[in-house]
C-alpha cells in the first residue's frame, strides 16, 4: 500500500480559502480572485451604466409615442451576445435585456 506523502501534510491557512494544495498556488489564486473581483464590479457598474441608458431610450420613445419595448432591437442584442458568446451568451443578453427593461 503506498501513501500519499502531501496527505499527512497541514494544510496551510491559504488552501482553506482557496483549495490550493501549494503556497505558489494559493498565491496564484490569491491574485486572480482579486483581479475577478474587480472586474466583476466594473461589470456591475456597466450594468446599471446599461440600465440607465436604456430607461433613457424608453422614455423617448415612450414620450415619443411609441412602445417601451422594442422587439427587433432586443432579437439584434441577442444574436449579437450569442454569436459572441455562444449560447450561454443569449441567458447573459436576455438577463441584460430584463434588468435594462425597468419597471411597466
């Protein structure tokens, strides 16, 4: 029967927050979870930025006549997002689509 030489091992304080089993992992980790977390507000903020333009395009429309939704625009916003990103990018548009829909 062999042993596992690492299982005896501690685990450091690092791995408990990162699953990493070496501290060059865990630092690697470390450091792209930082970079993720800021990229994801910086998509935040482009999300509401998204939002309040789209409540803009709404109102002059709406002010205008018009319907707040526009159909066409949304199916072009879709086939943009899944030919960019296949089809997980058309569960990504329509979420967009939703937030940036404001209330009725």
């Amino acid at each position: 029967m062999t042993t596992n030489p690492t299982a005896s091992a501690t685990p450091s304080p690092a791995a408990d927050t990162t699953g990493a089993r070496t501290p060059e992992a865990a630092e690697l980790i470390g450091g792209a979870r930082e970079r993720i977390d800021a990229l994801d507000e910086r998509i935040i903020g482009l999300v509401q930025e998204r939002m309040a333009v789209s409540a803009a395009v709404q109102r002059a429309r709406m002010t205008s006549g018009g319907r707040r939704i526009h159909l066409s625009r949304e199916n072009e916003i879709l086939g943009h997002y899944r030919d960019a990103l296949g089809r997980p990018g058309t569960a990504l548009a329509m979420t967009l689509l939703e937030l940036s829909r404001g209330r009725a």
